[in-house]
C-alpha cells in the first residue's frame, strides 16, 4: 500500500518538507501494533521512504515512534535501522 501510495501522494500534495514519523510498532514483536512486520520489512520501509524522499529532492525529518516489543533488542534494532538507512542513503 505504501510503495503505491506514497509516490502519489507526493505528487498530488507536492510537499516542502516531510516529517517522518518511523514507527516501530509495526514490527511482529510487537503487542500493540499487531502488523506483523519483520525486522527486515521495517527497515525496507523505511529505505522506501527515504529513498523516495531523496529522490524528489524533499527535506526529511525522521524522528523514532512505537515499540512496545517484549524484546527491547527488538525496538532498539528497528529504530537503529531507520538511522542506518538515513545514513546509507544520506551520506
């Protein structure tokens, strides 16, 4: 849904800047989220969205959100990713 919606959207809104709220409680771990996304989905979401970000020369804030994951390895490495990812992408 997003890798449909999220182009088209910018398209139509032709936003100045996004914020980027990265969530991780989308994660399977996790007990409030309840989305089932691997570790890996997140982080592949988040290059999406950077990536995409970057490419339609649109400024980025991301800032960290959610987790509540009864592992807390498992919310620190999804929040770690989004910043790894920024990195690959940005740098």
């Amino acid at each position: 849904i997003l890798k449909d919606t999220f182009p088209l959207l910018l398209d139509t809104v032709q936003p100045d800047f996004i914020f980027y709220l990265s969530g991780v409680d989308i994660i399977a771990s996790d007990k409030l989220g309840r989305l089932s996304v691997s570790i890996q989905g997140c982080k592949e979401r988040d290059r999406f969205v950077l990536q995409t970000c970057k490419n339609n020369q649109i400024p980025v804030v991301a800032s960290m959100g959610g987790g509540y994951s009864e592992k807390l390895a498992h919310i620190i490495e999804a929040h770690a990713n989004t910043y790894r990812v920024a990195q690959e992408i940005y740098f």
